[in-house]
C-alpha cells in the first residue's frame, strides 16, 4: 500500500507539472507581434489548465475512497513521514484517509519543490537550459537572493503546521499543544525537511563519478550534472584527493553529506526526546 501511495503521488505531481507548464507554452502565450506568435499547433490542443487540476484532485478523493476500503481489509496503517515525526492515520475513516491522500501528496510537493530549491542557490551563477526550467517552476522567487531562498522551507513550515495542527489535534492524529509550542514543532519541521536533500546531492554526485569514467553521451542532463556537481565540490577540490587518474572527490562528498545528516537526525531524536519524552525517557533510549 505504501508503494501503490508513492506511485499515485508521482502520478498527482505529473498533473501538477502539466497544469504548470501550460502556462510556460511558448505557443500558448505567443502573439502575432513575434515570431513565434504567426506559429500555430497543427493539432488544437484540447485540454484546457483546469481538466489537470480537477484530475489531481479525482486522482486524491478516489484514491482515499480506495484506501478506505481496502486499507481495513489489509491492515494497512497509513503513515505521514514528516521527518522529525511521523504521524499515523487509521484507514477505518473516509475523513482521515482523504485527509491523509491531501497532505501525502502535499508533501511529495514539498519536496519537489525543495529540490527545486537546493539546484537554484547551488546553480545560481549557471546558465544551463534545465537550470533555466527550474528558474521557470519558481517562477519570481528564483530571482531573489539565497538568504530568503534558504528560509523559505522554515517559514512554510511554521505556516502550515499552525494551519493544521489544531485540525490534526482535533482529529487526535497528534497531541494538542500550545501556540509557542506548535511553533518550536513548525520549525523542527521545517529544519528538518533540508534532510532530504542528501539523497538528491547522493544521486547528482553518484552520476557524476559514474558519467567520469563511463562516456554517456552529450546529452544535456548529463551536462547539468556535471555542473551542479562541480559547484557542490568546488570547496573540496583544494583537498588531496586525486591520485593518478582517480578522483575520489565524489565519493568523500557524498560520504560528507550522508555523515552529517546522520549526525542530524540523531540531534533531532536527541532534541525530540528531551521536549518530549524528558531526561527519563531518554536514558530509558540510550541503555540496553
């Protein structure tokens, strides 16, 4: 179930991204005061921005319906990874299965777009056709500076935890809380979001070792990896780590980034624990 979970996300994202690019048609948006406006598609294009969203959000009410149903029948206990926390929601209630089909691809979302992100402050001074794509997806905020690019995950989380912590509170989906404590909570969240950037460095950096000694083509996307690897490993390169013909540079970079996440995610469990459980429960954690 979770996998079938993932696979609809995917699924809602594409028809999110359709509904986006819509609007960035060239053609679409041509007039015949430019070159590409005495352009016109040879088949008219019938599908209009809003047949995406009202598919996106059929594609999240049927398959909450489905989750109802089939999710008792199977045991299934669907799970909202928020990193710091993990909320459940049982599958015997529509309201709670549609709630959780909303904020799962709410998530996936998220995450795209913090990705998003991470290639916009890395590739900030780039030129690169894929790179000008993600200045597109961001639209205007791509335009401004890191600072505000990199506390945008913290500000939306504190945004939206306070929007709907009192509807999960009173679903008894989480503890109720106070007002100053929901906001701690938002941004633990929001701090620990930025950890799901070490799969995507982990990936760009592992195609880029493997592209270094496998001739791939030149195909643009392995254009764009070479260069967003080569900014994340620019304060790396003064080190040793060439020997001969070998470059090991990529491997003590993705080795960097996955050690401190990992460090990270103990400090969360450690702050969790202390605000949560108090110094009882973390010495019950700590001995055998």
């Amino acid at each position: 179930m979770s996998l079938i979970d993932f696979i609809l996300n995917l699924a809602g994202l594409l028809l999110w991204l359709n509904w986006r690019s819509v609007r960035l048609d060239p053609l679409a948006r041509a007039t015949p005061a430019t070159l590409t406006g005495t352009l016109r598609r040879a088949v008219p294009n019938r599908l209009q921005r809003w047949h995406f969203l009202a598919a996106l959000a059929a594609l999240l009410l049927v398959r909450a319906l489905f989750y109802w149903k089939i999710g008792g029948a199977v045991n299934w206990t669907a799970r909202l990874n928020l990193g710091a926390t993990s909320i459940p929601f049982q599958s015997d209630f529509f309201r709670r299965m549609l709630l959780f089909s909303v904020l799962s691809f709410a998530l996936t979302l998220a995450i795209f777009y913090l990705w998003l992100l991470f290639f916009a402050v890395v590739n900030r001074n780039i030129n690169d056709p894929l790179q000008k794509l993600v200045r597109l997806m961001l639209g205007r905020a791509s335009r401004w500076p890191n600072w505000i690019l990199l506390s945008l995950p913290v500000a939306g989380a504190v945004l939206v935890w306070l929007l709907i912590s009192p509807l999960l509170a009173r679903m008894s989906l989480v503890p109720a809380a106070s007002f100053l404590h929901r906001i701690e909570q938002a941004v633990l969240l929001g701090l620990t979001a930025f950890l799901t950037w070490k799969y995507l460095i982990g990936a760009v950096l592992a195609l880029y070792l493997v592209n270094s000694y496998i001739y791939l083509g030149k195909h643009q996307f392995w254009n764009f990896i070479n260069l967003t690897s080569r900014q994340m490993l620019r304060p790396l390169r003064r080190l040793p780590l060439e020997i001969g013909k070998a470059d090991f540079t990529p491997v003590v970079g993705i080795t960097l980034v996955f050690l401190l996440a990992h460090f990270a995610e103990n400090g969360v469990e450690i702050f969790r624990v202390l605000k949560i459980d108090g110094l009882i429960g973390l010495y019950s954690r700590l001995t055998p």
